[in-house]
C-alpha cells in the first residue's frame, strides 16, 4: 500500500526573468540554478530523476513524446510493430553523427543495447525501461530491429526517455566505467565542463538539425551555451536567481513560488511531470504497518492538502491516485478512497486491537510506533516528512523521524528498515508501477507482492490496444 499524499506537478517548475538584470548573461547563454547533484551523466547508470533533464540536452533518443503523450520522430524516421507485437523495426535517419564524429546509424543502436543489457554495466533505469525487449540487431544500415520475447506495449513511449539516449559507440568503448565523466551523444548540446556538485557547462552543436515536429524549431539551438549551476540549498538557490546570477531556477520552494510570481518582475512556469507523483510507500513487512488496518488507518489520519500547505505553502494539488492525471489508466474516482477521517482511522486501530490511552495508542503494552526516513539535504523530503510525522504524533502514533543522506536512505529504504518515507517516480506509461509493486524489484520498498496485481501487470504491459490496456490498469 501507499501513501500518495502529493503530486508536485510544478517539481520541475521555472521561474525565468522577464528582463536580464545587471549580472545577467547575454541572451545568447543561459545560467539555470539546478537543485540536485549529478550521480553520473551516463544515462544507462544513473538513477538520479533530476539528471534526466539534464541528459535530454546532450543525448537524443529513437522516437521523442510530446507533452500529450504522443510518440514523434527523432533519431528514427518511422518506425513498424509486428503483428504479434513481439517486434519493433525502426528506420534511422542517415544524416546524423555523435559529437565526437562517429556515425549513427544501426550498428550504432545495437552497440547501445548490448551496452544497456550487459550485466557489468549495471544499468539503474534503462534497462527496466526495455522490459522483454533486450535483443537489438542491425537490418539494414539504417534500419534496426527490436525483439521481444512476449508482448510489451510500453516499450515505444518508452524509448523516448533520456535514460535510453543514444551514446557514442566510441565512446563507449574508449571510457569504459568512466564513460559518465564523458558524456558524448547527438544531441543540441554537448559538454563542455563538468565539475563535480558544482556547475555543468553545455555548449550548442553547431551541426544539429533534426529536432522533433512538436518543437517546432529548425537548426541548432538558439542558445550558445546553457550553464547548470547546482545550489542545493533554496534560499541560497534564490539569492542566486534574484541577485542575477542565473536567468532560470528549478524546483522553486512553495513559499518562494508565491512570492516571486505576485513580484511582476519574474515568469513563472509550471512543468507537470508524468509518472507516480510524490508519495510515501508504506512498509509491508514491519510492524506495525504489516497490518492492513493500521496502513488504513494512517491513510485516513493523513490530511493530504494541508500537508502541502505545511511544507510547500500549498501551491502544488494533492494526488489521490497512484498515476498522475492525463495518463493511460488514470482513475480519478480513487481519490474518494480514503478521505481525511480521524473517527474511520480509530475504529481501524481499535479494531487492530490498540487502544488510546493517555500516553497514545498501544497494544500489548507498547507504543504504536513508526519509523519514518527522508534524505536530508532534500528540503521539500524533509518539509514533508515532519509534516507527516506531526499528524501521526498528534493523531497519538509515536512517529520517528530520521534524516538520511542519500546512500543511506537508499540502503535503508531497500532493507526493509523504514516505515514509510516520501519519494518520486518519474513514467510515461502505467507500467511504471511495477517496478514499486512486483516482488524482488529495487524499488519495492513496500515490501507488497500479490499474485492477482502480478498477473494484472503482466496483462497491462502484453495488451498493445490502448483502449483495452486502460480498464487493467485502473483494476
């Protein structure tokens, strides 16, 4: 079970300057205050959902998805699904090379396949991404095949996200474990520098012409150079932004949101991002949460909206539902499923066998008592976190809370060692879901497995009509 209680839609959001101030860069480069850390710039092995962004300006991908879901040219020009559906054949454009001169074409996508599939690479995304189809080969020169060993209908949205960007056969070759340090694609850009939790410096590519329809642009990228200055922290994030020094900043905080935006002087731009949206995935397996009505319980004690009035100033909507709006098999009627309602949250603890008492709620002589866990240099996690870990104490649970650096967060969310911690998933398709709820995934942090949604997952993905794949998906 999960506990969505938010989908930052804005989690990517910019504010621009209408005007370029004093200390402002030309028209022609561009300072974004970026507010995350870079694990690699190798898309097969990151794992990071703020990288990809990042990565969709160096690397291009076969196909591009436009914001309404729709699957465009790119790389490839057209593209044909077999009549079993086990089969992808992709025509490539013959005009294209990697930055460092390297032709593209189909060898050059069979050499990432086998790069994304081999085990030593040790892909985070990409390979998840490909489900069932890991078997790439060459028909032509500029013609690839993708096989399948059963049905996949995500695959092709899929291979429009940036963890399946094409990288340099070269390259690949050349940098081995340290290719992430030598980021080389076709994309509009390419890199410049990279210093380490400080800046990332892309320059144009000077012979690009092949973006996609939607975005309506011909030739390379107006910009000269985009410069991703990484500031973790908000306010100084903010500082950076109103003193000048940088033009674009991501992941406005809700209070500076507000502010900003009534300003007058700056633009604001909300970015919707596809997928899970922000929830908190909630222990299976440990007590006292291995109780199904316990789980219930902190569903109903929750009040989702104001949760992010307390965290983010409330400028972002609640989610209610485990996929985000405008996706296939978005059900909007599960949002009346657990409604802020403290009298319903009691019964089911007092039917789990708890009682109140002075001191809180407890059972058998202990203490209802849940470990929560948010990374502590992610200040929106951590805002969420005590806003949570507040209405559970009040409520009379004894909710704990620890701040974790990331590798650590990570470590101790896949052992099984948290109650529930806020987190987010990025998805193009549905399927995304079964990576946090089929048995053995790496993000399972539910610890939940349940033949009857296996085999509901099994047929959503081998379901090719989309008008027959939604009503699995909303089951």
């Amino acid at each position: 079970m999960t506990f969505a209680f938010r989908s930052r839609r804005t989690i990517a959001a910019l504010i621009a300057a209408t005007l370029l101030g004093a200390g402002a860069a030309s028209a022609k480069d561009l300072t974004i205050g970026w507010a995350e850390t870079i694990d690699t710039l190798n898309p097969v092995t990151t794992g990071a959902r703020n990288v990809g962004p990042l990565l969709a300006n160096v690397f291009d991908t076969l196909v591009w998805l436009n914001k309404d879901f729709q699957v465009e040219p790119l790389l490839a020009k057209s593209w044909k699904v077999s009549a079993d559906g086990k089969s992808y054949t992709f025509t490539l454009r013959d005009d294209v090379k990697f930055h460092d001169g390297t032709p593209f074409d189909a060898d050059a996508v069979v050499a990432n396949f086998a790069y994304i599939t081999d085990k030593n690479t040790q892909s985070k995304i990409s390979r998840g991404l490909l489900g069932p189809c890991l078997d790439a080969s060459a028909s032509g020169k500029y013609e690839v095949t993708i096989n399948c060993t059963e049905p996949y209908a995500p695959l092709l949205a899929q291979m429009g996200e940036a963890y399946l960007g094409m990288q340099s056969p070269a390259a690949i070759k050349q940098y081995g474990a340290d290719l992430g340090a030598h980021p080389i694609g076709t994309g509009p850009f390419k890199l410049q520098s990279y210093a380490q939790d400080q800046s990332l410096v892309l320059v144009k590519n000077p012979d690009y012409n092949w973006m996609a329809p939607s975005l309506e642009h011909q030739g390379p990228a107006a910009i000269d150079k985009l410069t991703f200055q990484i500031v973790t922290n908000p306010q100084s994030r903010v500082q950076q932004f109103q003193s000048g020094q940088s033009q674009v900043m991501q992941q406005v905080p809700g209070l500076y949101w507000k502010a900003l935006s009534a300003s007058g002087k700056y633009s604001g731009y909300e970015v919707p991002i596809s997928g899970m949206g922000i929830f908190a995935p909630i222990n299976t397996q440990l007590e006292p949460t291995n109780d199904i009505r316990v789980r219930k319980a902190i569903l109903h004690i929750i009040d989702q909206k104001n949760v992010i009035q307390l965290a983010e100033a409330g400028v972002f909507p609640p989610s209610y539902t485990p996929l985000s709006e405008g996706m296939l098999g978005y059900a909007p009627e599960l949002a009346k499923m657990y409604p802020h309602d403290l009298e319903k949250a009691a019964a089911l603890l007092t039917e789990a066998g708890y009682t109140k008492g002075n001191d809180g709620w407890e059972k058998d002589g202990k203490p209802l008592t849940v470990q929560l866990t948010a990374i502590s240099n992610k200040a929106h996690y951590m805002a969420q976190a005590q806003a949570i870990q507040g209405y559970l104490n009040e409520f009379g649970f004894k909710a704990n809370l620890e701040a974790m650096a990331s590798p650590a967060w990570l470590a101790a969310n896949t052992a099984g060692k948290s109650t529930l911690t806020p987190s987010q998933y990025i998805g193009v398709d549905p399927d995304a879901m079964h990576f946090w709820y089929l048995k053995d995934q790496y993000f399972n942090w539910s610890k939940f497995s349940d033949d009857k949604l296996t085999a509901l997952f099994n047929q959503g993905r081998s379901e090719v009509d989309p008008e027959k794949r939604k009503p699995i998906y909303v089951e």
